[in-house]
C-alpha cells in the first residue's frame, strides 16, 4: 500500500511574484470618464494598476510586518556578519579570500601612518595639509603684504633663516650661554609659521603708523594754506612791497605773476580739415547706431531664452512652475515695455529700437495666449493701476499742480497691445470695455494746454480707431475731440467764439488762443499767402516735397499717421510749434476723420469689392450726416486759404480740400439715401458674447463655505475621516496578512507531521513485508504474522 504525499500550499506571494514578471490586464483599470478632456492634463491615480499594487504591499509587509512577528517571541537574536555566511551561493574558498582581503587593507591602512616614503620620493615639509614653499608662503596670509623687498617676495626673514633653517640647523642658537633644549620637528616647523606671521604683523604695523603720519601731516599742511600765514593775495604783496621802498618794475612783476595766463585759441581750419572733420562725427554716430542696434538684439536674445528656457508646455511640476514663472515674467515684460515705449520719440530713429519694441510686443501677445487665466487677473491689476494714477493726476492738476493728466506714450502703446490679445469683437468683454471706457474718459477730460497733450490725444482716438476696426463700433468721445483738435488749427479769432461753440459739441478741455496761431504760423509759408507762391526757404520745399508725397500714398493705411518725433515736444504751453510737428499732427487728423468718414460711407459698403462685414457695419450708420456734422463743420471753418488770417501752404490747402470734399460727399450721399424711420418688423438677435468667464480667486472645493472657520473645520473633518478609514484599512489589511502568516506555519506544521507519519507507516509496512516473507519462506519455523516462536502441534482429544 502506498500513500501519496501531498505537495504543501504554495505562499501568497508567489502569486505577487508571478504577477512581477507578467501583468495581469486586468488588474489595470482607469477612473471614471471626467467631464472634459484637456490636453495635457494628468491627473493623479489616472491609471492605476491594482496587481502591481497588492504585490508591492505584501513586499512591504514582509519586509517589516513580519519580521516584527517573527521576532515576537524571540528574547535575542545574533546578527552574524562573516563573509558569505548569508549567501549560500558563496564557496569556501571566496569565504576565505574575501576575509583575507579585508584583513590585508586593515594592515596596510594602519600601518601607513608611520611608514616613510620610498627612497627615490623626494622629501617636502608641509603645514596644516600643504607643501610649504616659496610658491604658497604668502597664499594664506592674514595680513596685508608689505612694500619692502622682503614682504614682496614672499620668503622669510633672514634672521629667521639664519636662526631655524638647516644653516643652523633646528637648535637655536646660544644667546645667553646656555644650551637651549632640542625642539623636535612638529615644534620647530610651528615656531617657523608663528615668527614669519609675527615679523609681518609688525611691519604691517609699521606702514599703518607710516600712513597714518602721512594723513596727518596733509592735513596739518591743509590748515596751514587755508590760514592767513601763506595767503597769497595781491594786496597783501602789494602791502608787503609799500612797507619797503621798491620800484615800479618789482611791483608790474608781482601784479604779472598772478594774473591769468592767456589761453591759445584754435585756428581757423580749412574746408578738407572741416570735411573730415565732419566724417569722424558721422563715424562716431554710426558707431553708436551700431552699438544700440547690438544691445536691441542682445536683449532681444535674453528675452528669447528666458521664455524657452521656461516653457510653459512642459509635463508635470515642471510645467507649472514655469507657469508661474513667466506670470511674474509677463509683468516685468509689460512694464518694460511701457519703458521702451515712452523712450520711442527720442529713439525713433534707432532700427534696432524698433525691432526690440516690436519684439517684446509678440512676446507679451505669446504668454498671454499660453497663460489665459494668469494673464486675465494681470492685465485688470494693471488697468486699476493706471485708473488710480489717472484720479490722482487729476486731482493734482485741479487743485493747481502744474502736471499733465495724459498718460505716457508707453501706456497708451501698452493699450494698444491690449486690443490684439482680446477679442475686440465682442459685445462685452472684461478687458476690453474697462480699456474703452478710460481711453473715452482720457479723451474727454484731460486737458489739452499744450501740442504733447494734443499727440497723446490723438494717439489715444487712434487706439479706439482701431479698436472698432471690425466691429465698426461708434464712439461719440472720439467724433468730439477730432472736431475739438481740428478747432486748434483754425484762425485765432476763432478762440474768442470757442465757448459758444462748446455748449454744443466742442470740448471745454481745450486752450485755444496759443495754440491757434501756432498751428497757423507753422504752416504757413515763408512768403505771403496772397501771392499763392512757393515757400522760398530749402525746408520748406522739403516739406512741401513730403507732403505731396504723403498726399500720393493710399489714404487707408494704418490708423497713426503721425510722426513719433511729435510726442518729444515741449511741455511748455508757450514753446513755438515747429513746421513738422504741425503738419504731422494736422495729417494724422485728417487721415482719422477719412477712416471714420469711409466707415459710414453706404455707397462704398454696397459696391461689390467691399465685405460682408463692411456693408452690415455701414448699414447702421444711417446717422452719418449727424454724426459727421461737427468734423465737418470744423473743416469748413479752418479756411486754410484765408490770407487775413495766416493763409497754409498751398500743399496743406490742397490736402484740406480733398478731406472736406470726402465727408461732405459721404454726409450727402448718406443723407439722400436714407429711408425716414419705420417700425421694426423683425427683432435682430443679439451676437452672443464668447467671451470665457473668468474668475481669478475661483478654487473648486469640497468644503467652500462663506465662513472661513466653518470651512477650515469641514476641511480638518474630512481630513480627519480620510485618515481614519485608511488607518483602519492598514490595520485589516495587517491582521489578515498576519492571519495568513499564521495559517501557513499550521500548515507547515501539519504539513511536516503528515510527512513524518507517512513515513513511520512506510517503515512499519516495510517490517511487516519481511516478516510475511520469513514465514513464508520457514515452513514450520515461523507461523503467522507473529514474531513469537512456533509452538509444537495441537494435542489430540483423549
């Protein structure tokens, strides 16, 4: 009979073994679907693999858990720590080498502390871990080396020499007939560095007594020509001279030695010496555009790598903390851009100014686009910012503060910008309604004493311009200063009639009067009017040329036809108007009012070139006669050929023709075109806004409470919770682990004490199987299955 023997269970963690080299597919599963998918987001615990997790927690457990079990009921425990002892795979003889290894090092690393160098090593005294030598005595110096010969070439003294080094050998000399006790070699070597250290303290010493000497005696001699004792006046001589009989001639002598020498004066050069002359200065100036266009391109290449080298696309932690980087970046790059941006008038002229303005501009455009939220709550801090400077300006100038309320060039580019980042489009949108509102507000309240104000103002109504670029959207604010700033360039008896004008559709912002005869001064030629000549002056025929020229170009180009120079004026209300200045300005007026006149022009919106957007933004400009009425009215009473009251140039008459022949067009065609007024028949749907909602302080929370102590203790509940259910998990998960433990050593035991019984039946069968066969094999000897002897035969019945 035989019995099987079973095979014992196999561990729990041969499943997590297993499971190691191949993953089970499905112990990978994925979180519920959310609600919107966004590119490159991560969310934690996204993929989660259940198997690779058990697996690594049973690891953990056995590796701490239960080996804390296991030593339970142990009082001690030897931690052997042979060679190989732990690794069965190790033979005898690595066992063996191994600890011959270890034991050689520990000799060698002893025994090296005292062991000399070989022979063939030269011998080099150090001090505190270095070589001392003529090439490191001074390295390490706390003082200040001295000036004499000694200090500065680094050796010691020649007592020193003479006294300790190998001339007399490490036994000082007798001094005072006694023998002196032998020093040994560490001792000798420290008094060396204690005497070189004490001989150059002292002669520092020396030179700051010497200094010091040398300050006082300045200083005494100061006092002594600051006193009457060596006053060198000519009076004094003078008088010192008259207590002694002395002659005219010693008296001329003393006057001459103390009157000022006569300085040579340059020479007249000639035309070959003013021409190169002349091209040094133009080299100079062409270095220096060089030099500013270099520095444009160098900062344009730190910008480039800040913003590479902080890319915002970036996975994980990376990417957001890059984020927050170039927020605060954005910031910066804004500011310096306003800076650049009120320095353009006077650098206008530099390409490389411009390009780096430019620059920063589509870099700003850029992070913006990449940090959409960020970049919300920075552009509303800085319009709130400039709102508080402007209510400050304001109130400044009204309580007498000679300022200007106008904000900077930069700041109205940095307006600007803002329409390119967001949808100018919109109905209603949180950036771009705020900026209009301040750009109207600037226009209509800001006083305008000088031609700096009047530049900023017309920059200001071309941002608006060209804010309603595609939206075709009217601006009252912009009609009104365009009709006020044109009033500055009619004749100066028009001021005296200005405030009747006002009451109607002129702003009261304006100071006419100065500004008036300026205008009409600068654009008039240097001959009379009346004879309808030419200007005879060179500049003006420059002028003249540039102004036909500009005549010539298409009217439709950008918004800004001025020149950056005008914003580099003078902030003085009385400083004459140059002619470029004024000629710049009036052509930027007339190329706005062409823009806003061509807007309303309905023939121009139903003639087949033009676009849908074109016709339905001109469709609801049926008002363009009333609309257009002060511009126009402006231009009429300008009269740029009224000689009687400084008639213009005939170019500039020639262009203001051309101009109020345009909208008086445009207001006639309008105006016989038209329909009256009837009842609407079918209600137009607004466009809604597309326009994001944003919400700078929004953070999704589980316990968003208007009570800040409400919230903070749901938070610390919850928190609490969730530790508790994992702290309990933890402590289930253990206990089963540990029972399972537990289950296994029963089982082994079992297991053991099975094997052992089977094996004891094997024998015993064994012992029986050669007995049955001895009986077999012994007749009469054996009988049975017993091991008795056999006994005789029955006796019979008697």
């Amino acid at each position: 009979m035989k019995t099987e023997v079973k095979k014992p269970n196999k561990p729990i963690g041969s499943f997590a073994s297993k499971s190691a080299k191949k993953e089970n597919p499905f112990d990978k599963f994925a979180n519920p679907r959310k609600k919107h998918d966004i590119l490159n987001r991560r969310v934690k615990g996204e993929d989660r693999n259940v198997g690779r997790a058990r697996a690594k927690a049973v690891d953990e457990r056995k590796k701490k858990l239960l080996q804390d079990y296991r030593s339970t009921k142990k009082s001690n425990s030897i931690l052997d720590k042979r060679f190989g002892e732990s690794d069965p795979t190790m033979s005898l003889e690595e066992k063996m080498f191994l600890r011959f290894q270890k034991e050689r090092s520990k000799k060698a690393r002893n025994s090296s502390l005292y062991n000399l160098g070989d022979e063939g090593e030269e011998a080099m005294l150090t001090h505190k871990g270095q070589i001392l030598g003529e090439s490191n005595v001074m390295d390490h110096d706390d003082f200040a080396s001295s000036d004499d010969d000694e200090a500065g070439s680094g050796k010691l003294n020649k007592d020193v020499v003479n006294s300790l080094h190998f001339g007399g050998g490490f036994v000082p000399k007798e001094q005072d007939g006694g023998s002196a006790p032998k020093k040994g070699r560490l001792e000798a070597l420290q008094e060396i560095v204690m005497k070189s250290k004490m001989f150059k303290a002292q002669r520092k010493e020396a030179k700051e007594e010497q200094e010091s000497e040398r300050v006082r005696i300045d200083a005494a001699f100061d006092d002594l020509v600051r006193s009457d004792l060596v006053d060198m006046d000519n009076k004094r001589f003078k008088k010192s001279y008259s207590a002694t009989e002395v002659d005219d001639y010693d008296k001329l002598m003393v006057d001459m030695a103390y009157e000022t020498k006569a300085q040579p004066a340059e020479r007249t050069k000639t035309a070959e010496e003013l021409a190169m002359d002349e091209r040094e200065k133009m080299e100079e100036l062409e270095k220096a555009r060089l030099k500013r266009m270099r520095e444009a391109a160098a900062e344009m290449e730190v910008i480039n790598r800040i913003v590479s080298w902080n890319n915002v696309h970036l996975p994980g932690e990376k990417g957001q903390e890059n984020r927050k980087l170039m927020h605060n970046f954005l910031d910066v790059l804004m500011k310096y851009f306003v800076r650049l941006g009120g320095k353009l008038p006077t650098a206008s002229a530099t390409a490389g100014y411009k390009t780096l303005l430019n620059h920063v501009n589509r870099v700003i455009f850029a992070i913006s686009r990449d940090l959409p939220e960020s970049s919300v709550s920075l552009w509303s801090r800085t319009l709130k910012i400039l709102y508080q400077q402007y209510q400050k300006q304001t109130r400044d100038f009204a309580q007498g503060v000679e300022t200007t309320c106008w904000p900077s060039l930069g700041k109205l580019m940095l307006f600007q910008t803002l329409g390119h980042v967001f949808s100018t489009t919109d109905l209603r949108n949180d950036m771009v309604n705020p900026a209009e509102l301040m750009l109207c507000q600037w226009l209509t309240q800001c006083p305008v004493t000088t031609v700096r104000d009047l530049s900023l103002g017309v920059f200001a109504a071309g941002v608006l311009l060209d804010y309603s670029a595609e939206s075709r959207r009217l601006y009252p604010e912009v009609v009104a200063f365009l009709a006020s700033a044109l009033a500055a360039f009619a004749p100066a008896t028009f001021a005296q009639t200005a405030r009747s004008f006002s009451e109607s559709f002129l702003l009261g912002t304006f100071a006419y009067g100065a500004l008036n005869t300026s205008f009409r001064q600068a654009l008039a030629p240097s001959t009379t009017a009346a004879t309808g000549t030419a200007p005879s002056s060179s500049s003006a025929k420059k002028h003249a040329k540039g102004a036909a020229a500009t005549v010539a170009e298409a009217p439709v180009a950008p918004v800004q036809r001025i020149d950056w120079r005008v914003f580099a004026t003078s902030t003085d209300a009385t400083a004459p108007v140059t002619e470029p200045v004024a000629a710049s300005l009036l052509y930027a007026l007339y190329h706005m009012v062409e823009v806003l006149a061509s807007r309303m022009d309905t023939a121009a919106s139903a003639s087949p070139s033009s676009s849908a957007a074109d016709a339905a933004g001109s469709a609801h400009h049926s008002s363009a006669p009333e609309v257009l009425h002060p511009v126009l009215h402006m231009l009429q009473v300008m009269r740029p050929h009224d000689a009687t009251a400084i008639a213009w140039h005939t170019t500039y008459q020639a262009r203001h023709l051309a101009v109020l022949e345009h909208v008086s067009r445009v207001s006639e065609t309008v105006q016989r075109t038209r329909a009256p007024l009837l009842w609407r028949k079918m209600v137009t749907s607004v466009v809604d806004s597309k326009a994001p909602r944003f919400e700078a302080t929004y953070v999704i929370k589980k316990d968003a409470d208007s009570d800040k102590d409400r919230a903070k203790l749901k938070q610390l509940t919850r928190q609490l919770k969730r530790e508790k259910k994992a702290a309990m998990r933890e402590l289930r998960r253990d206990s089963a682990f540990l029972d399972q433990e537990r289950f296994q050593e029963k089982q082994a035991i079992a297991t053991a004490k099975r094997a052992e019984r089977v094996k004891n039946y094997a024998w015993l069968e064994n012992q029986q199987a050669t007995i049955n066969e001895q009986v077999r094999k012994g007749k009469d000897l054996l009988k049975g299955g017993g091991s008795a002897a056999a006994r005789g035969p029955k006796p019979g019945r008697r």
